[in-house]
C-alpha cells in the first residue's frame, strides 16, 4: 500500500491524493479528472490575474502541462488544490510580468472585425476590469483567490507561500488599493 493512500485513511478520504496516485501509476484517466474538476477554478484565478480570457486559457493550459510534468514532485503534505492554485498563481504572475509592456489595445477595426463569442464569461463590470488592469498582479492574485474562488485566508497563505497574517495583511491592502483606485475613477 502506498504513502499516499496511508495518508488518506490518516486523514480521511482525499480523492485527490487518489487520482494523484492513479496517475503516477499510469492511469492518464486519473489526470484528465483532476483536470476537469480544477480547470474553472484555474482560469478563474488566471483570468483574475491576467484579465484578458485567451490570456488566461493559455495560463490555464500552461499550469496544467506544467501539473502534468511535475505530478511526481507532489508530495502530499498539503492538498493537490492548494499545490495547484500555487502554482496557477505563479504561472499567471509570470504571464502578467511577461505581458506588462505589451499593449492591451486593438485598434477599432480589429475590435469591430473580431466577434465575440457568448460563452466568454466577460461578465465583469466594465469599471471593476478597469480598476483591475491598474492593479499589480499580486493584488488581482489575491482578489481573485478569495472573491473569485473562495479560499479561506488559511489556503491563500499555502497557494502563496505564507503565513495566515500575512495573506490577510495582504489582502486587506489589495482591497484598500481596488477601493482607492475605484473611488477615484468615480470621481471623475
């Protein structure tokens, strides 16, 4: 019997750490379930960061082929969800590095040509993304983890690397940067 199933009988049933398993064992339907169960919430975060929707789908394939790679370096200690968010967010940090000088505009006739598929999930208000694009991608990293999928502060700080009071420091300055950014713009 394998450490890793041990540790879910230790610490009651984990159906990640069983698809871990499968898969390091050579079943790829394993990782295909991991996959389907986590991609929303890694384009979600990817998105948050990145904020434009082909940006983040090519982070959220990123991650994954990165996940697919490196499975065998997982070890368990905490859980696949937090392992993977630490990695989406530092995937989508890197992305947003990556990308902060190219311009994000497109002259009008492009716009007009291009059409915009429904499904895109561009249902964020229009003077929220604004704000967003002005914040660092740390900042979106963190409102996203907590807004957009709901992690406690407790698995923020695992997805980020720090401690609880730091993610919550953190935070509470994300929120206070967006808030200022945000009255500011309404001011205008």
């Amino acid at each position: 019997m394998s450490a890793v199933i041990d540790k879910t009988k230790a610490l009651g049933f984990d159906e990640d750490l069983l698809l871990v398993e499968r898969f390091l064992a050579g079943d790829t339907s394993a990782f295909e379930s991991l996959y389907a169960k986590y991609y929303d919430k890694v384009f979600s975060l990817a998105r948050g960061v990145l904020l434009g929707y082909d940006e983040a789908q090519d982070a959220t394939q990123e991650v994954f082929a990165l996940v697919h790679r490196h499975l065998h370096r997982f070890d368990g200690r905490s859980r696949f969800s937090t392992w993977l968010f630490r990695i989406a967010v530092n995937r989508s940090i890197q992305e947003a590095r990556r990308h902060k000088h190219s311009s994000r505009n497109v002259q009008l006739s492009e716009a007009i040509a291009q059409e915009a598929p429904a499904d895109r999930g561009d249902d964020i208000d229009p003077r929220v993304q604004e704000i967003l694009t002005k914040l660092a991608p740390r900042d979106r990293a963190l409102l996203a983890l907590f807004y957009w999928d709901e992690l406690s502060l407790t698995e923020i700080a695992v997805s980020l690397d720090c401690g609880v009071n730091a993610a919550k420091t953190r935070l509470y300055r994300a929120r206070e940067r967006f808030r200022m950014l945000y009255e500011q713009e309404g001011d205008k």
